[in-house]
C-alpha cells in the first residue's frame, strides 16, 4: 500500500501554513473552512506553492525535503490535481484536453480515449469544455488528472459547483476509481456531506494548521476540541466543571456520569455538547419519560424559525447560556412555543458528547 | 513611382513587425511574470515613443545610432541613412502598442490554467508554449497588428535616422511627403488611399480579434 507523509511549513506575512499528516492509502478528506489553508496544502504538495521547511514524500519519491535540499519541480511530481474550477485548457478540444499529461506518447489520442469512454465522454472528444455541462466538465478533469496513472490525486472542493443529484453520482465513481486505481485522494472540503461520502480519513486543518486526524467516524464522533466541534458546525457547545464522578456547570447540579477514560482527557474544566435536536421539551404537567429526567432546566424560548426539515427555536437557559433546539414540524402541537414563552427542556445523559478543553477557549 | 518605396515600406515593415512581436511578447512576459522592480518606471519608458514627438524619438536614435553612440563605438555598426535604420525606427514607434497588447493578454490568462498544465508534466518553456501563448493568441495578434500599422506609419523619427533616400530608404509615408512637394497629385492620391485603406483594414482586423466576452476564448 502507497503512502503519503505531509510535513509542510510555510510562514508569510499573511499567513502561516504548519500541517502534518500522513495517509496510508484510500482516501484523506482535509476538511476545514474557508482560508484554513486547505488549498494552500494541495498547492504544497503539488509543489506549486513553496516551503520553508519540512518534507513531503510519497513511498519512496521525495517530492521536498528541506533538510536534504530536495524540492522536485511540479512537473516531475507525477500527481493528478482536479482544480476548484476544473482548469480545463479552454483552447483545446475535450480529447486534447485529456492527452495533454500524456506527454509525446506515441499511443497518447488512443489511451485518452479511453477514458473518455470510462468517463461516459465518448460523444464529446471533440467538442470544447465550455460546451459541456459542469458535471461533465467535471469528469473531463478527473480523467485529465488521472490519464497520466499518477498514484497520488489531489481534488480541491471538486463537487462543489453541482447539484446534488450530480454530486452524489461523481461521488460513488470517484470511490470506484480510487479503489481500482489504488489511488491515495486527498480531497479538500469543507461540506460534511462530501467528507462522509467520499473519505475514509479526515485531517481538520485550522488557521494553517491541523487540529485532528484520524479514520472519518472517529474524527467526527470524538472532536479533540471546541475549535474543531465548531468547524464541523455542532452547535450548544457548553461549560462545564467536573465534581467528583459527577459534573457541576455553573451551580446547577447535573447527574451525568463520568466514565474514567472521560475524565482523563482534562483536568477538571471540560466542554461539551448536545445536538440541537437531542434537546427535549417536556410538557408541564405530563410525567417525565424515562431517561429524560436527569438534566432539566428552566428556559425562555428568545426565537423560533421555521425550516425545511422542522422548527429551530433558541433558549435561555436559568443559567443564562444560549442553546439551539430543532424538532420536527407536528412535534409539541400541544405546546405555545411562542418566543417569550418559559418551558422546561431536557438533555438526554447519553446525548451529552464531551470534548476536551478547546484552545480557542 | 508608387512601386519602391512600397516594396521597400513591406519590408521594413515585416522585419520590424518580426521585431515588435519577439521583443515585444518577451517584455510582457517578463514584466507580467516576473513584476520587476521599478516595473511602472520600465512600463513608462516603453510607453514613451507614443506620446513623445516623432524628432524626438528620432534625435534619441540618432544619439544612439550615431558617430559617438555606442552601436557603433561598441559593435561597429553603422545603420544611419540605411534601410536598417529606418527598420530600428519603426520597430521602436511600434513596440509600445504591441507591449500594451500583450501585457492585457497574457495577465489575462487565469494562472490556475498554467497550474494545471506543471502538474500535467509541463516544463516552463511547455507551459508557455502550449498554454500562456494560445490562450493570449487574440492579444498577440491584435498587438502585433497594430504594431506593425504604426511601424508601416512612422515618418518622422525614419525621416531623421534614416533620411529620404529614393530606391532606399524612401518608405511609402516619406514618398507621400515628396509626392506633394513635387504637385504629383495623382500618386499622392493613390499612395495615401493606399495606406489609409491598410490602416482601416488592420484597426477592423483588431476589433473582431478582441476577446468580444470573457470565457468564449476558443479560435
């Protein structure tokens, strides 16, 4: 199995780039927002952006290593790289588009088109790319990308311009071609719904640097840190204080248990978190269900907003900390959630996530 | 005679259009990729011919091509009152509106596509060959069109480096010039319906090579 080791650092006046991963095959999903410095890596490997130190070596090719001196051109890195935009070269034909990597082959038209035949193009090998639709041109990319066999792909938010429909048909065949090509993907995103369809690994990079790594479900399930929570968007991040084998937040006495393994991960202080929709509201006089009744708080409901997939309401808590609370549309009929309104609402002890003390604290 | 001093301006012309476009296109590049220092104060230099007038340019020449310039103290040259001459000045009044050109042009093609091309194998001189250069084609030819129209032009710094020599180098604008000194109405006409006709046709031919629309870049 092929493996990619990514050690690059960079620093400007502007910005500062410190990442460090590795992946040993499949595909690594480099997740953050906007200006994190997601593409700043992609570039750092392709070799089109320059280092100040550190090492980039896929098996046994260096592509950079500061210390050795070694910093191969992006010609002679032999890697496929599907830009934002595509990039496909608007002056040539989609065929020529493809042999482009194929360098003086003599057989270079016949082996693009065979991927034009792959990529479902066979119809358009001489039309020009802006005659074709985003999702073909899409395709186009890939196959521009991957004609040359590299063993290493680089995407940059790929799917980001087309529909969902679209999105999720590219999705299962870039799966299929990473599989058969026993390619290693690093695919840079900041959609959830990408990460979880294409990735195996993920890497959340912030402000140049990465904060986690790790396999998809386990990145996502157990956040490091309040920083990453918030790049995955979970919202009701709380504060709490652990007291003996139980949690104290802010005065209010919370019987949540603490396993052992939760309580190393800090000291005493600890975040964490419950999704919007594990927040219940309890009706005033109905008993309540079981497993409910351990964290029960008195709240003013501030706003209410309606959605596609139910109500968003938020509260105050007595403590005075904001929370965000979705249900679906015919949940709590019963109930007046006008803003202004007092309810009672109750988090679920299993709902609770903890995560370790964020840096950004 | 309208036949010499035509043959004789389309070959100046040529060469100095050869010139324009070479020297020209390498000056883009350099100032578009490269962004030297002091790059405004070399863009303006360059700039310069289309303002200053004509003896101007030709007297800077003149000092250059000159007894005590150093073409000839360094390489021993000597190119004043010579068909050489008046290519040299052509080439210097053309070079600022190819330069103009090319600099749009090629700052216009998106360095994501140059990108791509280096991770497809490309060396720097592939890239500028395959990509940059096609993708500013329009430019190059709309700068080199109107290059070679002021080159085909020029007077008076020819006029000055040159001089006015029939059957060599007499271009077609001095030829003009003499035509209506000596009452030859008839040759004056056709000589400068002659050139007013080329000037029309090379401004028409850079409109329709003007990228109309962004995006709709193919040829």
């Amino acid at each position: 199995m092929s493996r990619l080791v990514v050690q690059a650092r960079r620093h400007d006046a502007r910005f500062e780039l410190n990442v460090d991963f590795s992946i040993d095959g499949g595909t690594l999903v480099l997740f953050g927002a906007s200006g994190a410095g997601k593409t700043s890596t992609l570039n750092a490997i392709a070799g089109l952006l320059s280092l100040n130190d550190g090492k980039i070596q896929i098996d046994d090719t260096i592509y950079y290593d500061a210390s050795q001196g070694i910093n191969l051109p992006a010609s002679q890195r032999r890697l496929g790289y599907v830009f934002q935009n595509y990039a496909l070269f608007p002056h040539l034909t989609v065929l020529e588009n493809i042999a482009f990597g194929l360098g003086r082959q003599r057989d270079r038209l016949e082996h693009a088109r065979q991927w034009l035949t792959r990529m479902r193009l066979k119809d358009f090998g001489e039309r020009y790319p802006h005659e074709l639709s985003g999702g073909q041109q899409q395709r186009v990319a890939l196959a521009r990308a991957l004609a040359p066999r590299p063993r290493l792909l680089l995407l940059d938010e790929p799917f980001a311009a087309l529909d969902r429909v679209l999105r999720e048909r590219l999705q299962a065949e870039l799966r299929q071609l990473q599989r058969d090509l026993s390619l290693i993907v690093v695919y840079v995103t900041h959609s959830l719904d990408d990460a979880f369809a294409v990735g195996d690994h993920m890497a959340v990079i912030h402000e140049g640097h990465v904060l986690q790594q790790g396999p998809l479900d386990d990145v996502f399930q157990h956040p490091v840190n309040e920083t990453v929570a918030e790049i995955f968007g979970i919202r009701n991040l709380l504060r709490a204080r652990i007291v003996g084998s139980q949690l104290d937040w802010l005065g209010l006495p919370l019987h949540t248990e603490i396993t052992d393994r939760d309580r190393d991960r800090d000291r005493d202080r600890v975040s964490l978190y419950i999704q919007p929709s594990e927040v219940k509201i309890i009706y005033p006089d109905a008993p309540v269900a079981e497993g409910l009744g351990d964290n029960l708080f008195e709240a003013e409901i501030i706003t209410r907003q309606r959605h596609a997939a139910g109500w968003s309401l938020r509260v105050r808590l007595s403590n005075d900390q904001n929370i965000e609370i979705h249900h679906a549309t015919a949940a709590y009929n019963e109930l007046d959630l006008a803003p202004g309104q007092k309810i009672r609402v109750a988090m679920k002890r299993e709902a609770l996530q903890i995560l370790r003390r964020g840096d950004s604290a | 005679m309208i036949g010499p001093p035509f043959w004789l301006s389309v070959k100046v012309t040529a060469i100095a259009a050869i010139l324009i476009f070479t020297i020209g296109t390498a000056l883009a590049l350099w100032l578009v990729r490269r962004r030297p220092r002091g790059r405004m104060v070399i863009e303006t230099l360059i700039m310069l011919p289309l303002v200053l007038p004509p003896s101007v340019v030709g007297y800077y020449l003149l000092i250059v091509l000159g007894q005590q310039g150093p073409i000839v103290g360094w390489f021993g040259i000597r190119t004043l009152f010579s068909p050489t001459a008046a290519v040299i000045a052509a080439t210097v009044v053309g070079l600022p509106l190819m330069v103009q050109a090319a600099r749009a042009a090629i700052a216009a093609v998106d360095p994501a596509l140059e990108q791509a091309a280096r991770t497809l194998g490309c060396k720097e001189t592939m890239v500028l060959w395959r990509v940059t250069l096609p993708l500013a084609k329009r430019g190059l030819l709309a700068g080199i069109v109107l290059g070679a129209t002021r080159a085909l032009g020029e007077f008076g710094a020819t006029l000055m480096v040159a001089g006015n020599i029939p059957g060599r180098t007499q271009t077609l604008p001095l030829a003009i010039y003499d035509a209506v000194q000596t009452n030859q109405h008839d040759l004056t006409t056709q000589m400068v319906l002659l050139m007013t006709g080329l000037g029309f046709f090379s401004l028409w031919a850079v409109r329709r090579w003007e990228p109309a629309s962004k995006g709709r870049d193919r040829p």
